[in-house]
C-alpha cells in the first residue's frame, strides 16, 4: 500500500497537486464531498452510483455495486450482474485501476482495487482528471468484448458469465426456433444455443464464445454469439 501511495503521491508532485490526508468522510459522501482543486481526499466510503457519468478501470470488479450503463474496462474477472447491466470490454493488464467522472472533473484513484471498502484517493485535479480520461480512452479504443475462458468442465456455477469453451460436435438436435449443439470436451458436455442450422459442423471441433445460462429443466447451456473452427 506504501508504495502504491508514494506513487500516487508522486504522480501528484508531478501535475502541481497538494495531498491531504483527510479524515474518511461518511459513508455517502465520497464523490459529493469534492475536495478542493489540486488536493486529494483519503476515503473508503466511496461508491460508484455517487458519480454522474462514470467510467471505471481496474483488474476486477467483484463485489461492486456499478450503475447501469457504465462503461467499464478490467483486464480480470468481472461479476455476472456487472457484465449484464455495464458495456465491459476487455484489456491487457491496466496500469492503474480508477473511476472518473470526466464531465464533472472528478476522478477516484483505487490504489486498493475495485472492491467494496477499498481504499479510494478522491481528487479533482484537472491534470490528473485528464490524464486519466487519455488513459481510459486509450484502454477503450483498443479493448474486446469481455469474456472469460473456461474449459466445459470449469462452467458450473458460473450462470450469467460470457465465456469462451471449446470442444467437439457430438450431436446437432432442432431446439425451439433453433437449434442445439451437444459439445464434449474431455468427457463433459455442454448444451450450445444456435439460430443457424449448423449440421455442417457436426464432428468439428469448434469454438464457442457466448453467454451461460440454464434452460427449462435447469440445465447449463450457452446461448452462442459467436462459433468457428478450431483450425
């Protein structure tokens, strides 16, 4: 933690800011309670909601509360709740981990990461405001749609979860006004959703890159976005 601190104390030094080490403001108050242009505030009363139009950046968001809508990039594992309601994408490892608030001159430095109760650096520095807004443009510019990477065996309990699995075509079985895939990988089988009448595949190892889900009778299946060859 020091050293994410000096850091940051460092990064401020640079763009002409002042630090105050401030006692925690109530819990509610942490992006309402601006501090002063050029200062930082110490908080862990910190929420997202709290931001009018936030973008957020970090290795994880599990266990945070984000607003629909929100913008999000992570380079780690994002909670199912998030990925549904937020626009995640996906990027190489981030080399600091925020929320900005660009249109009101705010941004919240999490030197903690994402998490609830988190340490959180609150300031409204317009150098460091804009820093960190080129930042997250150019993670954004350049991330992919969020998904995680599971092998069929690995995809139990993870419900609501965009993923990428892989395996073989054992069956192709009409399915409501689709159809069904029966995939196998290493004796587990995995139920894939599809519109497209996809028998050429039938045999083909493929890879699948969609979203989990249970049907009717509460089986895992993943409703696909995307399904290709395995070269």
């Amino acid at each position: 933690m020091l050293d994410a601190l000096s850091l940051l104390v460092g990064a401020a030094a640079g763009a002409g800011a002042a630090l105050v080490l401030a006692r925690r403001p109530a819990a509610g108050t942490a992006a309402r309670g601006a501090p002063a242009a050029g200062a930082f505030q110490l908080t862990t009363g910190w929420r997202v909601s709290e931001f009018d139009a936030p973008v957020v950046v970090a290795r994880d968001v599990q266990g945070v509360q984000v607003p629909a809508g929100t913008r999000v990039v992570a380079s780690g594992l994002v909670d199912a709740q998030v990925q549904n309601d937020c626009d995640v994408r996906q990027a190489p490892p981030v080399r600091a981990e925020f929320v900005l608030d660009a249109q009101a001159g705010r941004a919240l430095l999490l030197p903690g990461g994402a998490r609830a109760g988190s340490l959180g650096l609150l300031t409204t520095d317009a150098a460091i405001v804009e820093r960190l807004e080129t930042e997250f443009r150019s993670l954004w510019d350049k991330a992919e749609p969020y998904l995680e990477r599971y092998r069929i065996g690995e995809l139990r309990g993870r419900d609501g979860v965009r993923v990428e699995t892989e395996g073989e075509v054992q069956d192709v079985l009409p399915w409501k006004d689709g159809f069904m895939l029966r995939l196998e990988d290493q004796g587990h089988v995995l139920g894939v959703l599809v519109g497209k009448d996809p028998s050429a595949l039938q045999g083909q190892r493929i890879v699948v890159r969609g979203q989990l889900g249970r049907d009717e009778g509460g089986y895992v299946v993943l409703e696909a976005s995307d399904v290709r060859r395995v070269a």
